[in-house]
C-alpha cells in the first residue's frame, strides 16, 4: 500500500520539491496546506497516513499546535526546518530533516517514523 502524505508547507516551490521527493519514493502526495488553520482542519478527517511538517509558515505562524494535535491523533510526522526549530514544544522525538533537505535525507526520515 503506497502512504499518503500530507505537506504542510507555505513556501510552493519547497512544497513542489517535496512532492518530486515523495513520487521518486513511491509515496502519494495527500496534497499541502500553507497554514496552520488549513492543516488543523484537514485533521478532523485525515486522508492521508503521515505529514511533513514546516516549523515556519506564512504571516509568522509556527506549526507547534500542529504537531501536538498530530501526536494526539497518533498521525506520524517529520518536522522541516531551516533553524533548529524543531526543539520547540510540541516537536520533540519527532523525526527532523535541516532545510535545505536531499532526497536520501527524506527517505531516512520516513524510513525513521514506519513510512
């Protein structure tokens, strides 16, 4: 069975390349959300088995609430950051790939979450 993954990302050409990543691995795109709001609300009915998470979207918003509620929901993840962000609270043990992130760094991480 292929995963599903859900991008949440509000830059669209990180999240076209996340997308390019994800085809090459055998793994579907469950489509991106660019806020926390969007990725909150697609959280009441997941269609998709796993999510890449930015720390840092549009209009200074950061992802923490969204990593809580996907720990809550018992839905895997892995954090994108360009800054460490992942130490904050909500993000801790979860798998991490540093912005600017490869191919093979991608495969490691959801490799390291059962992807």
């Amino acid at each position: 069975m292929t995963s599903r993954i859900l991008i949440v990302e509000d830059d669209p050409l990180v999240a076209m390349m996340i997308e390019g990543f994800l085809d090459a691995l055998g793994c579907d795109p469950a489509g991106c959300e660019g806020s926390v709001a969007g990725a909150l609300a697609r959280l009441a009915s997941p269609d998709f088995d796993a999510v890449i998470l930015d720390v840092h979207l549009a209009n200074g918003e950061t992802s923490e609430a969204v990593g809580k509620a996907l720990r809550e929901a018992d839905i895997p993840f892995i954090v994108a950051t360009g800054d460490g962000g992942a130490a904050r609270s909500g993000f801790e043990g979860a798998a991490v790939v540093r912005k600017p992130f490869t191919l093979d760094a991608l495969a490691a991480a959801l490799a390291s979450i059962g992807v």
